[in-house]
C-alpha cells in the first residue's frame, strides 16, 4: 500500500488512536504519543501540514516494527484500504 501524500500532523495522531496510542503532550509543533499497553512505546510526531513522505515513512516503519505488523497491515489499519 502506498503511504499518503498529504496527511498532517493531527491526522496521523487521530490514526493513531485506533491503535491505542494516545496524546501525552505537545511542545511546539511536535506531539508526543503514547501507548503503555501491552508494551510501553512512546513516538513524537510533528504537527505539520503535510508531513514529509520521509518522516512518515520512518514513522510507519518504528510503529510497525513496535505492534509487530507489517507496513501494509499497518496501513491499511491507520488509513483503511
């Protein structure tokens, strides 16, 4: 699955709800996200408009590495089909 062009910071966070992270604080334009169960994992994302395809490449990579998904599953999990 090919990864979003023009998704922003707020959305990704919003996503990201669905997979139990949640908001922990922001400083700036970044945001730190959390998630304490079943392993604790914490990922900042920058509340930007859109966000860089490198960063969220690197992004999706930690996060599917940390849920133990491949890309695609976790994709398709974050932005449906």
């Amino acid at each position: 699955m090919r990864l979003p062009r023009d998704i922003s910071g707020r959305e990704l966070v919003q996503a990201l709800a669905r997979l139990g992270y949640a908001t922990t604080r922001q400083t700036g334009s970044h945001v730190r996200v959390s998630r304490l169960s079943p392993t604790e994992h914490h990922l900042t994302i920058p509340d930007h408009t859109p966000i860089k395809v490198g960063t969220l490449n690197a992004i999706v990579r930690e996060l599917a590495e940390a849920n133990g998904l491949t890309r695609d599953d976790l994709l398709r999990r974050l932005f449906g089909s």
